[in-house]
C-alpha cells in the first residue's frame, strides 16, 4: 500500500475523521440519553457521566506499559475500536441503572486511550516533528460536525427514531474505524520504553507557581465545560429543537472551534499565550451570560458559537503554554499530569456539580429553572477569569518562552 508522505497524511486525516465521527454521533446527546430517555434524572445522570473521568487514569497506562510493549499504536487503536463497538452496543441495551453505568465505564474507558492513541500515532508517523498535527486532527472536528448533520438528516427523512439510535451509530463506526486501523503501517519501536509513569522531573515542574495556577485554571475551566456538554441538550429541547436538530444545532461549536483554530496563528504574532488564555476564558463567560440572559432560540446559538473560540483560545493554548516549563525530560510526564488534572478531576467535578445542579433547579412541575442552572457555570467562568488576570499580571508566573 502506498505509504508516502501525502498519501499517509491523507490515511491519518481520514483516522481522525472516523474516530470523531463515532464519538460525535452519541457523546453530545448522552446527557439527554441518561437523564431524559432512560429517566435517571440529574444526579443520576450526573454519576454515570461522572465516570468518564476515571478514563483518564488509564490513558497514560495504556501509553506507557502497553504501546510498543505488546503491540504496536496502531494494532492497539484497532483493538480498542472493536471493543468500545461492543461496549457501545451494550449500552444501546440496557434499561437499568447499575448496567448502564458499567457499560458507558466500559465504554469510556477505551474511548480517552483511543483519543491519546491516535494522537500518538499521527506524531510517529509525522514526517516534521509534528508540524502537521493541526491540519490533520482538523479533520476530527470536521468528522464531529459531519456526524451530526449526517445522522440528522436520516432521522429527519425517516421521520422517526430516537436518540439511542445515535449509539449503534456509534458501534458501527467504531468497528469501520478498527477495520481501517489494521491496514495503517505499524509504528512499533526496538527502543527501550521508560518505565516510569510519571518521571519525577514533571512532579518538580508542577512545584512551579505558575504551572500550579495554570493547572488551578484548567481544572475550573474544565468543570464549566462538562457542565455545559450535559446541559446543552436538555437546554435546546426545552426552547423547542427537535431530537432530529440538536446536532446540527450544537455542532456549530465545533465549526467555530476550526475556524478560531485557523486564527491561532495570527494571535501568536501578536499576543502571548497567556493573553489568548484570558481571551478564551472571555468567550466562556460570554457563552454562559447568552445562555443565562437569552430565552430564545437565537441566543442558544450564539451561546453554543461561543464554544468554538472559548475551547480553541484556552485549552489548546493551555497544553502549549503548560509544555514551555518543560524540558525533554519532563515533557511527556507534564502533559499526562496535565491531561489528569483536565480529564480526571475536572470532568468528575463538572459531571458531578452539573447533575446537582440540575436537580436542584427542577421545579415539581419537572419544569428546569434555566436561570438558575447556567448562573453557577457564569460565576464559575468569572472565577476562572480572575485567575488568568492573576497569571497575565504577575511577572514571577512566566513560562521560559512567553
């Protein structure tokens, strides 16, 4: 198979599309799944979201003990895909609390490797040091949003369906995407792995005040972002969108997030990480205040465009800024401890707050207090704000570079 420069860029854009393809066709709608369709409510929805953080903790065990040790990134990638086709189709069928739970664990317990996997596997196989990472993993929000329109536009000329369809939509992708992994050339490596999980080189970069206010900021930020991905869908079908809709209407995060994706360049010419940081916090709060004052349609799309800068200018910015107090030694183990603190401990708080909250502002009537709902994400964001002025104005907490 041809396997030269182009041609294996082409291979990996079309990876990152069907890998977020998958994903985008159920993970957006799992909320209202949980809470709405199977009846679990907030607090039990909340829980079972809560458990995708534990993903996190086996991501960097994957990538350490397992990658080039027992097979190589790609074999391990299409493993993972066939597996989370089946873990997926398992929770398509359950009814009952206990079982749903375990299967969406199960299932998100391979999704966040295979998300590390791909990355891993477009780095190896990047001929400029990673220079074409961003073209190529552009094609995984471009898979996202696809999915969404793709998958609306059967439901709307069926006429009928339900929102658990999107899960075998998911299985069947998941196991094109394990079909199509196998035929990728095999990174695997004859060097010798590290052993260490966690080098103590990247413990000693988190004893840096500036790292330890930027990992402070991130775990915030990260609570108002899953916030925000549970109750976006409930939110959409209280204003009036239909099942058949809310993708494509929340997909239009995802749109703004590649175009503000293509406007990073130009905001590193002229401002540092750390001003483009305070700048995604400023779309954040600006996306809660139009979901927390507006009470139509319109203000719920402006809300969601926020999304797309807000996750572009502060979270890709963030893992490039935490890296320049790395080193090459402590490079790798920074950005696990990183990625934890996002993905572990963020997303269990936000799960777990969102559903909490949501309950709370239900009234008897099952009537949601949106009001009141998206004012703890506002006050949140506003917090996060104070912390990144705190980061922008004190010299001491500068990285090496900028």
């Amino acid at each position: 198979m041809d396997n030269t420069i182009p041609t294996l860029k082409l291979r990996l854009s079309a990876m990152m599309f069907l890998h977020y393809f998958a994903t985008g066709a159920s993970l957006p709608l799992m909320s209202l799944y949980l809470n709405q369709e199977l009846g679990f409510g907030g607090s039990g929805a909340g829980l079972i979201l809560s458990f995708a953080s534990l993903a996190a903790f086996i991501s960097p065990l994957l990538g350490a003990f397992v990658t080039d040790r027992i097979m190589s990134a790609e074999r391990l990638f299409a493993l993972v895909e066939f597996l989370a086709a089946v873990a997926i189709f398992l929770l398509y069928l359950q009814r009952s609390f206990l079982p749903v739970l375990l299967c969406y664990l199960f299932y998100m317990s391979l999704m966040v490797p295979a998300t590390a996997i791909s990355n891993t596997i477009v780095f190896h196989h990047s001929p400029d040091r990673g220079n074409s990472f961003g073209g190529i993993r552009l094609w995984g929000t471009i898979g996202w949003v696809c999915s969404g329109w793709l998958f609306s536009f059967f439901w709307l000329r069926l006429g009928k369906g339900s929102v658990s369809d999107a899960l075998v939509a998911t299985a069947v992708v998941d196991v094109l995407l394990g079909m199509y992994a196998l035929t990728l050339p095999s990174s695997r490596s004859s060097a010798p792995r590290r052993k260490e999980l966690f080098p103590r080189a990247a413990f000693k970069v988190f004893t840096n005040p500036g790292v330890i206010l930027v990992g402070i900021t991130a775990f915030l930020m990260q609570i108002t972002q899953r916030y925000y991905y549970f109750g976006i869908p409930p939110y959409l079908r209280s204003l009036g969108f239909s099942d058949a809709v809310m993708l494509p209407a929340m997909s239009l995060g995802q749109v703004m997030e590649a175009v503000s994706m293509l406007f990073l360049v130009i905001l590193f010419r002229f401002f540092s990480y750390r001003t483009v940081m305070m700048l995604g916090v400023t779309m954040e709060i600006c996306r809660f205040l139009a979901f927390y004052l507006g009470t139509s349609p319109a203000s719920a799309l402006l809300g969601i465009a926020f999304h797309g800068p807000s996750f572009a200018f502060f979270f890709t910015v963030s893992f490039i800024y935490i890296n320049t107090f790395a080193d090459k030694e402590s490079r790798a183990g920074v950005q696990q401890l990183f990625f934890l603190i996002i993905e572990g401990f963020g997303t269990l708080a936000g799960s777990l707050l969102s559903g909490f909250v949501y309950d709370r502002a239900t009234g008897v009537d099952g009537i949601v207090d949106y009001h009141h709902f998206w004012g703890v994400p506002l006050v949140l964001a506003f917090s996060v704000f104070s912390l990144t002025v705190l980061l922008r104005l004190i010299p001491g907490l500068k990285s090496r570079t900028r």
